[in-house]
C-alpha cells in the first residue's frame, strides 16, 4: 500500500515538474533571427548544447537555449 502510494506521488511531482508548452513564445530560430535583424551576431556556442550566443558591436553578450529562453532580452 506505501509503495502505491509512493508511486503515484513520485509521478505526480514528475508530471508537475516537467516543462509545459506555453503559447505565444518564440522558437530559438525565431529568436536569433530578430536578434540578427537588430544588428546582433549570432553563432553556436560550439558547445554542442544546442545554445546560440549573440554579440553586439560593444562586446556584450547574451545566450538564447533550446527552447528559445535564454538571457537575451529581445
């Protein structure tokens, strides 16, 4: 009876915690391109991480992951 129990709250916190779609968000590729249209370079962080690392002309820098999230402000 515990370990049904353990189960269903092991599972249910999973389900809670797992990452949810949320709309009207922008793709990482609908990112870069209005950072680079801003007049930002953007490039792979070559970490093999899937983030992208966009620079402006004054040496600041901002990381835009996977999911489209990221530091960039844009």
């Amino acid at each position: 009876m515990y370990l049904k129990t353990l189960l269903v709250a092991a599972i249910a916190g999973l389900a809670i915690a797992s990452p949810m779609p949320q709309r009207g968000r922008k793709t990482q590729a609908e990112r870069v391109e209005t950072n680079r249209q801003l007049g930002l370079t953007c490039n792979d962080s070559g970490l093999g991480d899937g983030r992208v690392i966009c620079i402006d002309a004054q040496g600041s820098s901002c990381v835009i992951n996977k999911a489209g999230g990221g530091t960039c402000q844009f």
